[in-house]
C-alpha cells in the first residue's frame, strides 16, 4: 500500500515518527533529511511563536533557536498554546518554558532557549547561523530589525501578524521577493492601529497565520522553494474572507530603505529604543545592557523593606509604588502599571539602579 509515491515499507526506521509527513509526495524523505539538517531562529514566542515552534519540532527541523523577552502570565493562556498554569505560577520566561514541552515532544531536536530582548546589539548572533528567520513578534519595530539583519545577511524570513480574527503574512527572500519596507515601509504612529489590548486577538486567527508561516518554513528549509507563496496573504477568519495582494512589482524599488538603498538604519541603531512600551500590556520595558549578571540576591536584599520580593534563577520580581517590576539578569526590566516611558526609566533608576 502507498500513499503518494512512498510505499508503507520504504519509510527508514529512524525516519518512522515523520513517516506521515514523508508520505506527503511534495516533501518526501530527501525534504525531511532536509528539514533534520536545517536551523531556525524563532524571533518571540508568544501566540505566533508558540504553534511555530510547536509545529517545527513536531516536523523534525533539526535545530530551533527559540528568543523571546517575556514571562507568563494568566492571560497568555489563551492563545500561547505551549504554556500552562503551572508555568505560571513558576515565573517562567517564556523560551525556557517553552524549550521544555518541545523537547519532552521532539528529543531529536535540539532547541535553543534565549530569554532576552532581539536589539541592534544581538540580531545578527540570534539568526546568523540560521537558515530561515521566522517572526513570532509583536510590533514592527523589531520586524523592521529583522528584515535589516535578513537582507544584509541574504537570509529569508517570514514575516506574521495577528489582531482580532485578522491575519497578514508574507515570504521574504532577499534579492528575489521584496521586502517587508517595500510593502510597509514605515509603520504607523502608537495609538493609531489596533492592538491586542484594544481589539482583543482571537487563538484560531494566530494557529491559522502561525500554520501558513510554518508551511512556507518547511517548503524553504525542505528545498521546495518552486511552491513558496510570493504574494501578501491577508485572512479574517470571522468574516471568512481570503485575499492574495500581489507585490511582485515591488521587488528591487530604488527608493526602498533597506533592499533598495541598503541603509539599514534598524540594524545600525539609528532607529529603535531601548525603552519601549509594550503593546496592550500597560507597561514599559527598560533594556539596560550589564558587562555582569544582575545578583538577584543582593538587590533581593536591597529590595526587602519594600515587601515580598520574589526571585528564582530567571527573573526577581517585586512592587514598588503601584507597580509591578519584573527584573532579567542582563539588567533589563518590565515596569508594569504605567506606558510612560520616562516615568519607567525613572522607577528603574530608583528601584534597581544604573
């Protein structure tokens, strides 16, 4: 009996828990050795990033480097389909937590949990060695820095985007799509799009976007590039709609900041912020680089005639004037109960120090 053109039988035995996957004629088993020798970074593990690397270590992609800034909290759970209740209640950050169920579901894949802000200081060490960049982000202002780091690079990337039942995804491949600046060059002012705070964000909109990123991620690091999408998709799964904007005629535009004119400003650090507030979240995070790792149990002593104060190897966490601190060893901190970022900058001088 076959299914396609690969016969039950001819499934080698150490290939057996793909061999539903190497039974599907357009991969078979030369595109799943593939899929076994390639690597990716996934660039946040959040909604998006969590069904990524979910169905990339289920499909066999030998290496997943998994960055992400964040912890867990109760409302993730919603959506963030790699975290529970108990990952809560531990003060995970989200790549460790994360790094744990993929390879209790896959031991064959080595994953790479890094739990820090994707800055102008550390993309290219996040996806240099990468083979394909996939975006589990946010906001823009890091997409921009990926696309920077993945033109210079001649890297692609899949760029994904989810609110509401509303979705956008798109294929990069340098020197032959375009760009993400091509499409959207600059993105728009805060307050003026929709965020997950304001219009709420729907699980089955991100599993939809997350499944078409992570198929064009098995075509590329498959070697089935001839069947990638080249084209804008945009789906709301409330209304049922599906469109495909063609951007073909976008490619190589002169005026174009990055593949056009290759001024990477993100990746230079002309553009961007340390400080940044943080989408729908009501808080701010304060990214100050350290030569040396913060001892948790010195400014756990510092902090202790505040109240409880919280620590375990990945974060210290304490409240101080009506907010919520959640301190990183590299120094960097979410200030939660304010977006004024010079009021954060301000509580973190006071708090946790220069």
């Amino acid at each position: 009996m076959a299914i396609g053109s690969v016969p039950f039988a001819d499934v080698p035995a150490e290939l057996d828990r793909y061999s539903r996957q190497i039974r599907f004629q357009n991969l078979g088993e030369d595109g799943q050795r593939k899929l076994m020798d390639s690597r990716v970074t996934i660039c946040g593990c959040g909604a998006l990033g969590t069904v990524l690397a979910n169905h990339l270590v289920r499909a066999g992609v030998g290496f997943v480097r998994v960055v992400d800034r964040d912890f867990i909290e109760t409302h993730n759970l919603q959506r963030q389909i790699l975290f529970d209740e108990t990952d809560v209640a531990d003060n995970l950050p989200k790549a460790e937590a994360a790094a744990r169920k993929l390879r209790a579901i896959n031991s064959q894949v080595t994953v790479e949990p890094v739990v820090t802000d994707i800055d102008h200081t550390n993309i290219l060490d996040l996806v240099g060695d990468a083979d394909l960049i996939l975006d589990g982000t946010d906001n823009f202002e890091t997409r921009y820095l990926i696309n920077d780091a993945a033109v210079k690079l001649g890297k692609p990337w899949i760029f994904g985007g989810v609110i509401g039942s509303e979705g956008q995804t798109m294929t990069i491949l340098p020197g032959e799509t375009p760009c993400i600046r091509c499409v959207i060059e600059t993105s728009p002012p805060p307050g003026m799009t929709p965020t997950c705070e304001t219009a709420g964000v729907l699980g089955p909109a991100v599993a939809v976007v997350a499944s078409f990123e992570a198929v064009e991620a098995i075509k590329i690091l498959g070697g089935r590039r001839d069947s990638l999408n080249r084209e804008l998709i945009m789906v709301d799964l409330w209304d049922w709609s599906f469109r495909r904007l063609k951007i073909a005629s976008l490619k190589g535009k002169v005026d174009c900041p990055c593949c056009g004119r290759r001024d990477f400003e993100w990746l230079d650090g002309r553009m961007g912020s340390h400080t940044t507030a943080l989408c729908g979240r009501n808080a701010v995070q304060v990214a100050a680089r350290r030569d040396q790792p913060l001892d948790f149990a010195e400014l756990a002593g510092r902090l202790a005639p505040l109240g409880q104060v919280r620590h375990n190897s990945y974060m210290l966490r304490f409240a101080a004037e009506g907010h919520e601190f959640t301190v990183f060893p590299d120094g960097r901190a979410i200030i939660k109960g304010t977006n004024d970022v010079s009021k954060a900058r301000t509580l973190y001088a006071q708090f946790v120090g220069n």
